[in-house]
C-alpha cells in the first residue's frame, strides 16, 4: 500500500525483489545484470565526472551507444530527449570542454572547409602513450673460479745469436692533402634584392589586411609578375586587394601556404583584357569658300564650288549646248 502522504511516484514495474539480510542500512541497492548483447561500456570516469552536468552525462552515454556515422547534432538531440535546444547545446559544451567531443574542421579543397565531430570513450586516448620504462640493468655474470696454475716449463737452452737486421727506412709519410684539392665549398645563395613598384607594394600589405597573408621575399618575387598582369589589364591596387582577401575562412582557421592561395586566386580570377576603343566618329568637313561667289561652305574639295553656283554652271552648260535642246 502506498504511503498517501508520500511525494514519490509509483514504480513503473512494481516487483518482488527482496532485500537481502547483508545489504546496507542506507543508500542505494544495486540488481546487476549480466548483458550479452545491445549493451555499452561506459567508464566510471565519464558515469562519475565531478565536473559534467547531469545532461551533459547522459548526453555522452547516448552518443557512445550510437554506430559511427550517425548524426548528434542539436537539432537532432532534441528530437530523441526531452529536454530544451539550451540545454542539449550548453550539454554538447560541457563535452567539449572536457575532451569528450572534438570538432575538427577538415579542407576539402577550393576553399572549403567541413567540420566533423569525434567522439572519445576516454579522452585519455587523445594523448600519445607515455615513454616505456627503461629496461632493468642486466645481473652482473658470476665470478668465475680461479684457474689451476700449471708447473711452468724449463727455460729453452740459449739459441745463437742471428745477425743484426740490415737498417731499413722509415716509410715515408704521405704528403697532406693541399687545400686546392679539397672540394670547393658551394656559395649560399645571394640574398633577393627588395623589389619595388606597384606590385610589390600591393602584396606587402596584404598582411595588414589579414595577418595570415604575411609573404616572404621570395613569395613576392614569384608573385609579382601575376599581380602586374593584373595592373597591365586596366585593374585597380583596389579590386585586386578585394579579390585576393574576400572570402577567406575564419580567422581561427591557418592558411598554412599563404604563397599558394594567392597564386591560384591570382590565375583563377584573372580578368579578360578591356576591348580596344572605339573609333571616333570623323568630325565635320572644315570651311572653305566658293571659287565663284567665295561663299563660305563645308567641303573636302580642294576646289570649293557651292551648290548654287553649281547649278547655275549646270543650266548656263545647258542653255549654250545644241545637243542638250
């Protein structure tokens, strides 16, 4: 019978166990179980972090229930749980934090980055192995017994004496090697000269645009000449700084070859040459005046006859040729 004045909810499965006589006066009374399959491993130090949130802990547990591949986004977390976007969010958070989660983003190339989410069963195993110990100092051999002294032999008789050697010459030692013998010494190479002009000066201050630009000597050397191409097709210091240093990714994310990213954007947006300009329109015939009547008329002839004094030519040829009648 339930106690009426209790706040405790009913069990769910009401069942038989009964206490055993050994068990604690107090706390909780465990009913292990032996699994064989669907089951997940988890550690105590995840089960008892003293610094993880309760559905911090419970959000980890499910997440290393889950095959490789499955999504654990927020937005999915709160289709399984019941519990806010807020709180599933600040939970992800807290596994991060801790080492449990990894967001790791990953280039894919042109530009693109995407993030993927690794999950530790001990974020003990992000670290590399601690050094093997030294190998124990080998025992010291045995001492070994002392050897039987055996009776020495009688001196051999006195032989005769041989001749004394002839004197022989001490050898000759060979001659140190000069110094021109020895392989020369290959010079370092001479240091670049600065350049100077418009290109260089353009590619020295992309860094105070984004810091992760800074080029070397040699990286303006290779790149000077794109970046004059540019200049040789009508286009600003302006829009070639804008299209070198739009798009990039978040400051948090290294270019780890400055040189090369600007060297693909450089031969990738390079624009087409401006068409050649349009002729201009011829202007007007200039002045000049009429050989008859030296009115002053537009012409290209270099005789200028007006067009009155034309046809009074044309019907003064008319009115004196027979033929014309």
């Amino acid at each position: 019978m339930v106690d009426p004045q209790s706040n405790a909810a009913e069990p769910a499965f009401p069942g038989t166990f009964e206490i055993p006589a050994d068990a604690p006066r107090s706390g909780v009374i465990r009913v292990r179980t032996r699994y064989r399959d669907h089951f997940t491993v988890v550690g105590n130090h995840l089960a008892q972090h003293p610094d993880l949130s309760a559905a911090a802990i419970g959000v980890a547990v499910y997440i290393q229930s889950l095959p490789d591949g499955s999504d654990i986004s927020v937005k999915r977390l709160t289709l399984r749980f019941r519990e806010g976007e807020i709180t599933l969010r600040r939970a992800v958070n807290e596994l991060v934090e801790q080492g449990y989660l990894e967001r790791r983003r990953i280039p894919l190339g042109m530009g693109r980055f995407a993030t993927r989410v690794i999950s530790y069963d001990d974020p003990a195993c992000r670290w590399p192995a601690p050094p093997c110990p030294p190998e124990p100092p080998a025992a010291p051999e045995p001492p070994r017994p002392p050897r039987r002294q055996e009776p020495t032999p009688p001196p051999p008789p006195p032989a005769e004496m041989p001749p004394p050697p002839a004197e022989t010459q001490p050898p000759v030692a060979p001659p140190p090697r000069s110094a021109q013998s020895a392989p020369p010494k290959t010079p370092p190479p001479p240091p670049l000269p600065p350049l100077s002009g418009p290109a260089a000066d353009l590619l020295s201050r992309l860094r105070t645009a984004d810091p992760r630009l800074l080029l070397s000597l040699r990286d303006i050397h290779q790149l000077a000449p794109a970046v004059d191409t540019w200049l040789e097709r009508h286009a600003t210091a302006d829009q070639i700084t804008r299209t070198l240093t739009a798009g990039l990714p978040p400051l948090h994310v290294p270019i780890h070859s400055p040189a090369r990213f600007l060297a693909y954007r450089l031969t990738a947006h390079l624009p087409p040459p401006l068409p050649s300009a349009p002729q201009q329109p011829a202007g007007p015939p200039p002045f000049g005046n009429c050989e008859v009547c030296d009115r002053a008329i537009r012409t290209h002839d270099p005789h200028p006859v007006c067009a009155d004094c034309r046809a009074e030519a044309h019907d003064h040829d008319r009115a004196h040729d027979p033929a014309a009648a």
